[in-house]
C-alpha cells in the first residue's frame, strides 16, 4: 500500500506540476483506474478540477487579440479570479451586455505551443515504461487518446460539438447543454452560458442535496447511449468533472454535460456493428458477438466483452478467468498457482492483442463506455 500510494502521488505531483496535456493524460489515466492500483484513483482525482497560475495580463491580451478588446470592455462584469481550472484553459464567470450569466473558458497562452514537444516527450517515457515493464495495459491507450487531443485546442469546434450534442439530445428534457455566445468566442476563447451544479465526483454532495443517485446513473447511461447506438457523435472525455447534476423543475436531477472538445463520430457501419456486438453479449447470443466482433475487426471479441462489461465473458470466463479474483482480476499475485498464472498470462496477452486490434474510431467510445 505504502508503495502504490508513494508512487501514484509522485506521479501526480509530476502532472500537477507539467500541466497542459500531463493534466489531460492524467484525468485520461483517472478514467482506467480499474486498472492500476486503488491508490492511483485518489492520488489522480485533483487533475479533475486543478487551477494554475497565469502570467500577469496573460489573460487580457488573449482577448484583446482574439475579440478586439479587453474582457472589461467587452463584458458588463468580468471576475478576475478563475471558478476551475482545466488541463489547457481556465474558466472565468462574467456577464454579457445584456446581463447574461456566462461561463468564459480561456486557453493557456502558450499550449499550442507545447503540445507537439509535450506529446513526442510523453509518448517517449511511454515507450521507456513498456520497455521495462512490458503488458501494462492502460499504456496501449496512450496513443489513441493524443489522437483527439489537438482537436481540443480547437475552440470553436468544441462549440459546435456542443450544439450538436443539444440537437441530438432534445428529446431528453433532463439533459442541459450551455449555449455558445459565438460573439464572445475564438479559437482560444469560448463563451457559453453559465450552468451551476454538483459534479460527480462529489458525492457526498449529492446525496446530501436529495439526489437519487440510481435516477442520475440511468439518465447519463441513456443520454449517452442515444450518442453511441444512435447519433454516432460521441462526446468522449464524460470524465466526473464534466457532467454536473442539478435540480429540475420537478426536483429530479437534470444532467449538465459541459466540455465538449473531445468528440468521436462512429460511421453507421461501426455503430452498427457495434451496437449488434453490445445487444448480444447482453442476451448471451454468442454466434452474434463472434460475427460482429469480426466485423469489428476485433483479434478477441470474447475478450472485448469482459473488458467492457467488467466482467468474464465467453471462453474468457471457460478460461476461469474472474474479474474479481485473485490479484483484482488483472494481476498476476504471488499466492496464484502455476496454472492460475498461466492462464493470466493468456488472459494479458489476449487482452493486449485485443486493445491493438482495436478500430480507431471505437478507442474513444471504448473509453466513454468503461468510464460510464
């Protein structure tokens, strides 16, 4: 414990203290904890919602730059201090002319910048680490999370995915999506309605405000789910911080989702392939999940399905694979025995080639999946 928990919160310190794209690889990482050690899920979950220092009229200038003028001159009121802080922006609370609550979110001065040495940088010690502690799994992930991170520097692609994600999601009265102020937004500025709420990793909170936490589940799952088996744009990054809960007319929880950089598009082939492969493992229609897990593309569709679902699926589970058995499931521990060790030997290696296999398209959505 002593050593998991020293090292989890080195590497914590080490994001903390980089920021830009290690605090977005670090919440990435958050979101596979049930892969790593217990101690990796407290030491990360600061990354959530971490505020960093900015250069002194930092701020100021960006705008001046990017909308003509200074955030004085172009909002009625403008609080100089952030409300939260995330991994390539902070967010400021202001009011527009006509006395509109907003949310402003503004990009750090010099991410771009970074990003490129900041990726190459961090997939090298990736590369180191895989060298001298081959099979750990959550590295086979790195490299489709950098694919989507540059589009998130993209303000004003973030805006659009947030209208498309309110027009794909209008049947359902509970979910809120902040409205883009585009005469207020740039490139590194974006300016959306300003939503109050209580995150998901507060959930004391929520409880003590009278939330159903059952309710809350079942309407994120069905939001999200609308995206995946039906609309095909996915938001991918639904990490705790970025869906909010608050009350609803009728005192039920209303779910907020906030942060849309960070989007997948699955074409109807996948989707539906995928949304085939998903049904049949559900009413264990085996012939169904071989053949659109081929479809797929999938090395091991057995092992997809334990890897999504948490638990052991198919020959993974003739295998007398567990996922909560010794060593957690996915360890190998010293108490196991010859032959439960090498059957996690097979299990790692299946699940290895599994992840390698992987379509582009669905290593996002994979990861919306699991974290939801």
């Amino acid at each position: 414990h002593e050593f998991w928990e020293f090292t989890a919160n080195k590497i914590a310190s080490t994001f903390l203290a980089n920021g830009g794209i290690y605090i977005k690889l670090g919440q990435a990482i958050a979101t596979y904890s049930a892969m790593l050690p217990q101690e990796f899920a407290a030491a990360l979950k600061p990354l959530l919602g971490s505020i960093f220092e900015r250069q002194v009229g930092e701020v100021d200038h960006m705008f001046i730059r990017d909308l003509g003028g200074s955030p004085s001159e172009l909002f009625s009121e403008f609080e100089r201090q952030p409300i939260a802080g995330a991994s390539i922006a902070q967010v400021f609370v202001g009011r527009t002319k006509k006395g509109e609550k907003v949310a402003i979110k503004v990009q750090y001065h010099d991410i771009a910048k970074r990003f490129k040495m900041d990726k190459y940088t961090t997939i090298f010690l990736m590369n180191v680490l895989d060298y001298f502690q081959p099979g750990v799994e959550i590295l086979r992930f790195i490299p489709h999370i950098f694919d989507g991170l540059e589009k998130e520097l993209d303000f004003v692609t973030e805006g659009r995915n947030a209208e498309q994600c309110a027009r794909d999601l209008r049947q359902f009265d509970y979910v809120v999506v902040p409205k883009v102020h585009w005469n207020l937004s740039s490139y590194r500025i974006l300016t959306m309605d300003f939503v109050e709420g209580v995150t998901l990793v507060d959930v004391d909170r929520l409880k003590s405000n009278g939330f159903d936490l059952r309710d809350i589940m079942q309407k994120i799952v069905l939001a999200f789910s609308e995206q995946v088996f039906r609309t095909g744009t996915i938001h991918a990054d639904p990490h705790p911080g970025n869906i909010l809960v608050r009350p609803g007319s009728d005192g039920k929880a209303e779910i907020v989702l906030i942060d849309h950089g960070l989007y997948e598009r699955l074409t109807p082939k996948i989707r539906q392939a995928f949304a085939a492969f998903w049904h049949s493992v559900i009413i264990e229609d085996d012939a169904t999940v071989q053949r659109s897990g081929q479809e797929l593309g999938l090395a091991h569709p057995d092992m997809f399905a334990t890897m999504l679902f948490f638990k052991a699926y198919g020959s993974i589970k003739k295998m007398g694979f567990n996922m909560n058995g010794p060593g957690g499931g996915h360890k190998i521990t010293a108490d196991m025995s010859d032959q439960q060790r090498k059957m996690m030997q097979e299990v790692r290696e299946m699940g290895h080639e599994m992840v390698d296999s992987l379509p582009k398209e669905l290593a996002l959505v994979f990861r919306n999946l699991r974290l939801i």
